[in-house]
C-alpha cells in the first residue's frame, strides 16, 4: 500500500486528486489543504509520493518542497506539483527546487494516472533497493561475525598447540587473556582495545611451538644454554604471526615478542625499557605471571594470592610496569570472578 | 468579454478517463462552493488585497478549467494577472464579469 499526500487549499482539486488517487489501486491518501500542518504530518511520517499544488496561501508550492526535502530522510521521496498552464517559470523553479514531474490543471486523468504511476514506480525501486542494501548489511555482518568467530576458535586452537607441549593448561591461556582486558579497562584503554587483548594474548606462547622437547619439558633446571633457546620462543612467535592481514594475529606478534620485556630492561629478547616495550607486552607480562605463580603444575606448588600480589608489588618498575600493576590490583573483584570461572579441572571455554 | 458558457460533458468526461462518479462529485463541489467563491473574489476585491484576489482569481481559474470553461479560465487568469501587478483599479468590471461567469457556468451545469 502506498501513502499519497496530497496537498490543496481547493476541497475540490482535493476531492479529485483523491479520487484519482483511489483509482490507481494500493494507494492510501492523505489529504491536507494546509501546507504547513501537512508539513507537520511529514516530520513523523513518510509518504510515498507528495502532490502538492503551487498556489497555496500559508506556503506555496516551492518552499513546501524545499522544506520537505530538509526534512530527513525526505530527499528522494517523489513529488508532483500541481501548476497552472501558464506557470511555465515556476515549473523550471520547482525542478531545480526538488520536484520530480509536473501535472497541469485541469488535471486529465490519464495524464494523471501515468504519471503517478510512474512516480510509485519510482519509489518503489527505492524502497527495494534501500531493502536489498539493509538485507545485504545484515548478510555480511552475519559472514564477518561468523568469520571472527571462526578466526577466535583459530588463535584458541593455535595457542593450545603450543601449550599442549607446555604444562600450562587451556584455563590458564583464558585467564591470563582474561586478566589482560581488567588490566587494559584499568588503563582506561576503549572497550575495543579491551577485547583485542583479550584475543591476542594467548598467543603470547605460540613460539614454544619451535622449542625442542629436551628443553621445553626438562623437568630440571636448564642450563644457560638451554635457557638461550627457550628464550627463542618470544622471537618464533613474533615471526610466526607477523605481517598478518588480521589486526588480532598483529597484536599477537606484538605480544608474543615482548611479554618477557622487563619494565627496567632485563628482560629479553630485546632488553626494552619502560615505555619502549609495547603496552600490549607491558600488559601481558603482569597477567602471565600472575597466574603462572597462583597456578599449580607438576613441578610446583600454586603461590597464594597474598604471596602473588606482594611478587607483583615488590616487581613494580623492575619487573613490571607500576601502572599495569595498580590496574590489575584495581580490578581485584575481576580477578576473583576470572579465577572462579576458568578453574584448571575444567574444560574450557572456546 | 467571453462568450456564452456551453457545457461539454463530452470532453470533461473525457478528461476524468469517462468516470461518470468523479464527474458527478466534482459538480456537485463546484455547486456547493460557487457561491462562497463569488463571494469571496468580491471581497477580496472590496478589501484592496491584491495578493488576495490574485489566489481568489488562481482559484476561479482552475474551477472553471476543470469544466472547460476556457474562455472564463482565460477571463480569471486575466484577473490574476493584473492583480498580481497590483493593477486593481483596472478590475472593477472584471471581477463583476468573473462572478456572473462562475453561476452562468453553475446554471448550465445543473441544467446539465
């Protein structure tokens, strides 16, 4: 059904229109003889095609138009305007001033009935077009979304293989993740900040990947050798996830090479200091070792809370960046409920 | 002056695409109002409102097209016109003669 406004000071050129208008079938017409009042109507509602006469007292025909097409969204809506045969200037006016075809009165009703039409037809390709566009929007969101979830379970899946080989468990890659977006929110860092963090550290080990067993799964001490390679994991991850086309694996490079930075630069592989060492890797360091101390393994004991947070505290601007300490003890309630869901005896959550 | 007004049903109709029921509501409109027109011109006239008599006139105009009436479209749009340049002394007997234009065409219309 479309919506036919119709605008006259003339009951009778309105009676006609509307007749008319009824005659061309799945038209509903709205009648207005004052042009200001139907303007009033147009600010919460949208015809479907507008026939509004010239010569109106309160507002003639041109500046109805243009205020019409100011109004949102009314740019494309057709009009026709409704002159006198020898009103050819004011018709060359109302063309440049937004209507899109003309009747003459009296008005024929043949003439009439094509020329609505085609305005209807008009407006009906837009309204088919701004459907399919909306539809459109919606399928790709859909894809992209499916996509994102897809590259998410990827980097999950990825991160494990490397941990597999590690005695850190999937539990620990989802809090240490998890304690990383408390730490960015500490910072003030933006909600979409937040949620790329959360994404790109558990890829902070995906370099042990290329850590010979003997070395990665010595149940002793290694020797400075050995601790040289280990220490290698940091540059293998960075290589592998570098030059991505993914803003996730990117920050995973990020992160995968400078989380064993230390904020006084004793850290490796690049001996960084301070604010020479990625946010991202400033971040992830605080996290990571956080619960690798609060965390049971074969080879140890889990540190207590208490003990965890005094490691933290003693290790600001040594080991740690004092901000992303303070943002993490911040957070503390957070960190609590992170702990609560993701406990080692249970499977994760993808 | 314009010549005597003679109903032609035939291409009224024609223009209305032969809808005899728009046919009979618009004469019935133009019969109900035609009075309030006539005097509603003559008092714009009496008023010495130039612009009001121009939309009066616009009006009249597209009435009496509406009923072919082409020579007392062409009266009224002379009206119009010379309102609209502010020529109102000019229109004492035309504004007469556009009156008894609208209820000449009245009376041939409910003879019709």
């Amino acid at each position: 059904m479309h919506t036919v406004l119709i605008i006259d000071d003339s009951d009778i050129n309105l009676t006609l229109i509307k007749a008319l208008v009824l005659k061309l079938g799945e038209c509903s017409p709205v009648l207005f003889d004052n042009p200001l009042k139907a303007l009033e109507w147009c600010r919460e509602n949208v015809p479907d095609l507008v026939i509004v006469d010239y010569m109106m007292p309160e507002m003639d025909g041109l500046r109805f138009i243009s205020a019409f097409r100011a109004l949102h969204g009314r740019n494309e809506i057709p009009v026709l305007m409704i002159t006198a045969n020898d009103q050819k200037d004011i018709r060359y006016d109302a063309l440049l001033g937004g209507a899109n075809d003309f009747l003459t009165k009296p008005i024929d009703r043949i003439e009439f009935s094509a020329r609505a039409r085609n305005m209807l037809s008009l407006r009906t390709g837009q309204k088919f077009l701004a459907d399919r566009a909306k539809h459109l929007e919606k399928l790709v969101d859909e894809r992209t979304s499916d996509i994102r979830e897809r590259e998410k379970e990827l980097i999950f899946r990825m991160s494990r293989a490397a941990e597999f080989r590690d005695p850190e468990t999937g539990a620990h890659i989802q809090r240490m993740a998890h304690y990383s977006q408390i730490i960015a929110r500490g910072l003030d860092l933006s909600p979409a900040m937040g949620k790329l963090i959360l994404e790109a550290a558990p890829m902070h080990d995906v370099g042990k990947i290329g850590i010979p067993d003997y070395i990665l799964l010595k149940p002793g001490k290694l020797t400075p050798e050995e601790f040289d390679v280990m220490k290698g994991h940091a540059k293998l991850g960075y290589e592998l996830l570098k030059d991505s086309g993914s803003e996730i694996l990117r920050a995973g490079a990020e992160v995968a090479l400078s989380h064993h930075e230390k904020f006084d630069g004793s850290g490796y592989p690049q001996g960084l200091k301070g604010s020479q060492i990625p946010l991202f890797g400033r971040i992830v360091a605080v996290a990571d070792v956080f619960d690798a101390l609060t965390s049971e393994r074969p080879y140890k004991r889990a540190w207590s809370l208490d003990d965890a947070c005094r490691f933290l505290e003693e290790g600001r601007g040594k080991h740690f960046d004092p901000m992303c300490v303070e943002a993490f003890l911040a957070g503390w309630e957070d960190v609590l409920e992170v702990r609560q869901r993701f406990r080692d005896e249970e499977i994760p959550q993808i | 002056m314009a010549g005597p007004f003679v109903l032609d049903r035939v291409s009224i109709l024609d223009r209305l695409g032969g809808d005899e029921e728009i046919y009979s509501m618009m004469v019935d409109m133009f019969l109900d109002d035609v009075d309030a027109n006539s005097v509603a011109l003559a008092n714009a006239f009496a008023s010495g409102k130039a612009l009001e008599v121009q939309r009066e006139a616009h009006t009249i105009k597209g009435l009496l097209a509406t009923f072919s009436d082409d020579d007392g479209a062409a009266e009224a749009q002379d009206v119009e016109k010379k309102a609209k340049a502010g020529e109102l002394d000019r229109l004492d007997d035309a504004v007469g003669n556009l009156q008894r234009r609208l209820h000449e065409v009245a009376n041939a219309l409910r003879a019709g």
